[in-house]
C-alpha cells in the first residue's frame, strides 16, 4: 500500500512536468499555428516598428515583393479587405523584400496602398527575417492573435472576414 501511494505520487508529479511541457511547445517560436513568429525590428523611415509595439492587438503580416506578382497582387487585396473590415483592432504590417529602395518605393506609391505600416527589407532574399520566416517556399501572409501568437498563415483575402467570427 505504501508502494502505492509513492507511485501515485510520482505518477502525478510526471504528468504535471509533461502537460508543462506541451504547454511550451505551443508557445515556441516558429512559422506555425500557434507559435511566437519570430521577431524582428524594422524601420519605416521615422521609427523603428517591432511586433512587441503591437500587443493586445491582431496583426496581420504579409510579405511581398513587387518582382513576385502574386504576393503584390495579395498584398493590395488584403489591405482592402482589411478596410471593409473596418476592425480598429487590427494592424497591417507589410513588408517588402525588393532589394532597391526605389523600386519599392515606386511599387507603393502606384499601389496607393495608406494607413497600414509598410516596411522594406533591402537584402532581399538574402535576409535573416526571408529565412526565419521562411520565405523561399514563397511569399506568406500570417494573422497574430491578441497575446501574438499565429492564429492563421498563407490568408486568402477573400476570407479575411472568417478569421473573425466568434
């Protein structure tokens, strides 16, 4: 009976460590549902813009570049599916991968894309932030819950609205 009790006991105590450690493996960082995103710090010219400034609110990422496009063309749909939305509670975050500064900025100005930050990574394919987020597979878009968390990834436009039903 004593033996028993020790192994209740210890039972307990193994299943308590391994329900902590599921619950870490969710919050890692990484690219899938569920995960941190990785970090990153980019400047628009007038500020620094990091994922931390936003917390409490959803985030909505999309990655492009105007050589790519599809990833241009998502990039313009999700901005006004976003503004249908109307949802004051959400941030677009757009990030350009265009190595010269000029064609991007030129990209942006005919796209007449406003009121979302838009940021450039010069290096292009060569990034750190390309290969975290692992964009050579392609271009993504990734929607961040209130706590940052990736709640959805690759978002069709057209279904921006569903990822909001409650």
């Amino acid at each position: 009976m004593k033996y028993l009790k020790y192994s209740l006991i210890l039972f307990s105590f193994i299943a308590f460590l391994s329900f902590i450690g599921e619950d870490t493996a969710r919050t890692s960082e990484g690219v899938q549902i569920g995960n941190t995103p990785p970090s990153f710090i980019l400047s628009d010219n007038t500020e620094e813009i990091s994922l931390k400034s936003f917390k409490g609110q959803y985030i909505l990422i999309n990655f492009w570049a105007a050589y790519d496009a599809e990833s241009r063309a998502t990039n313009i749909r999700l901005w006004n599916q976003l503004r249908k939305l109307n949802r004051k509670d959400v941030v677009m975050i757009s990030v350009s991968f265009d190595e010269y500064e000029s064609i991007y900025q030129e990209t942006i100005k005919m796209d007449g894309i406003n009121n979302i930050i838009q940021l450039s990574e010069t290096e292009g394919e060569n990034s750190v932030l390309y290969k975290k987020y692992r964009l050579q597979e392609g271009f993504k878009s990734f929607l961040l819950d209130q706590s940052g968390r990736i709640m959805a990834k690759e978002i069709h436009p057209e279904y921006l609205h569903t990822l909001f039903l409650n």
